[in-house]
C-alpha cells in the first residue's frame, strides 16, 4: 500500500495518509513540519521501511488533507493521529516528530501513552513565543499574495545560509514544496504553535524518549531540546551539527540515530 490515501475525522476533516513497509513489521509514525507535506521524509523511508511499516501523513491544512477554516490546536492535531491510527487499526506505534511534528508527539507522550513505543523528538520545542510573532505571521500569510516571500523565510530558517545561496536541489525541491501550501492551513496550524505550551507537562512522559537537537537551530533552538530532555524522565539527547531539518542536512547522522534507538 504505498499510495495515498485518507481518512475522515470525527470533525470531518481529510486527513491523507501513505504507508511504506511490509505489514508484519512495527509501525513507525512520521510527523512532519509546519509547511510541509509527508514528502518531508522521502529521503528517510526507503531505509525505515527495511524495518518498519512506515506511515506518513499530512496535517489538516496542508498537503492531500483537507483545509478546515479558524485555528487549529495542537489537541486536534494530537487526536487526528489518533483518530487515524484507529482508522488503521493500529494500536501501538513508535512515532517520530520533527518541529511541530515534535510538538504533536509531546502531546501523544502525555495524553496518549498507551498508543506510542518509543517517542522520537526531533529539532522541537515544548513552547515558542511569544504569541505576537505568531499573530504577526498569521495576518502576514494571509495577506500576501502568494506563498513566495513566506518560502524564503522558511527556508532561511530551515537550511544553512550557504546551501540557500548555493540553491541546491534539495532547496529547489523544498521551495516547490512551500510554494503549494494553503495559506488558511498555514495559518492554521500557526495557531496551533501559538497556542501550545507543554513546559510542565513534558514531565508526564514516562515513554523511552529520544531528543534529537540542531546545534545551529534558529527555530527551536539547541537549549529547547535540552530542555525537553532533561525535563522528560530518562530521556536521551543527540545533538547533530543542523539548523532545523536535520533529517535533510544530516541524513546518514540522523537515520542512525533514529534506528539505534528504536532497535
């Protein structure tokens, strides 16, 4: 089953969703970015296939999932994958989170044990502020024209400033990736961040965790995931030399990483 398909969720919303990897092996959950689409972890899932059954998925608001108006919260992003490992039939996953991804797997770690193996947080925070940024985006977004200046952001703040400039594929490729996103989604799920504070309830996470930090990460930043590491009882940290997308700039450092942990 290595097209793409969806589910409904309790509030209607379509969630798209694509697995890689024989049926007989444990699931592994991907969470992407805020302004990407499952595509994020392309590079990632021919070789986490060879040991997981690997499922990908888009946020509401973004990518092959469909775009519902007003905010969204980090509770509904947490309770779509629930809902869509119920759809599946899956009862208990690992699940990897990068940047919101992370956010949304803190939020399974806490009020979602009992459906998560082992908790992989990735260039993540428990809370990013302040709220005016947020609502500055937002308003930002959803004025502009097109998604073009909003893509050049991310991508100063996902990539090292001489890979942007140098425009190499992967750029291009991410650029592409940015440029079709829906800017009501984008705003959406801003809100979410916005919104979302788990400083004290991290705590709560009694799951094998493993934290993986970017040394030179902008967006959330090293100390965060120090933070969520020494905050989350037992918890491992890796700190690779990244900005923000260190499944991307540091690929072979990451996979081993993500599989010595969860083997």
């Amino acid at each position: 089953m290595n097209e793409l398909n969806f589910v409904t969720t309790g509030d209607g919303t379509r969630i798209v969703y694509r697995i890689d990897g024989d049926a007989g092996k444990p699931v592994l959950v991907l969470s992407n970015s805020i302004a990407t689409t499952l595509h994020m972890w392309d590079r990632q899932v021919g070789e986490l296939s060879k040991h997981f059954r690997v499922l990908r998925y888009d946020f509401r608001g973004h990518g092959g999932s469909s775009v519902p108006a007003g905010a969204y919260s980090l509770d509904r992003l947490g309770r779509d994958v629930i809902e869509l490992l119920d759809a599946l039939g899956i009862e208990r996953a690992h699940f990897l989170g990068l940047s919101l991804g992370g956010f949304v797997g803190q939020w399974l770690g806490i009020h979602a044990p009992e459906r998560i193996d082992r908790l992989i947080l990735s260039n993540t925070s428990s809370h990013l502020g302040p709220a005016s940024y947020f609502d500055e985006r937002i308003a930002v977004v959803q004025q502009a024209p097109d998604m073009s200046e909003t893509a050049e952001v991310f991508l100063s703040n996902w990539f090292p400033a001489p890979m942007v400039a140098a425009n190499e594929p992967v750029i291009e490729e991410f650029r592409t990736m940015l440029l079709t996103i829906n800017r009501h989604g984008l705003a959406g799920l801003f809100a979410a961040v916005r919104d979302a504070d788990l400083r004290r309830t991290v705590a709560l996470i009694s799951l094998p965790t493993l934290v993986i930090a970017g040394q030179h990460d902008t967006v959330t930043a090293a100390s965060h995931s120090e933070l969520i590491a020494a905050t989350v009882p037992g918890a491992k940290l890796v700190v690779l030399p990244a900005v923000h997308l260190s499944n991307v700039e540091y690929p072979a450092e990451f996979m081993q990483a993500v599989l010595s942990f969860l083997r």
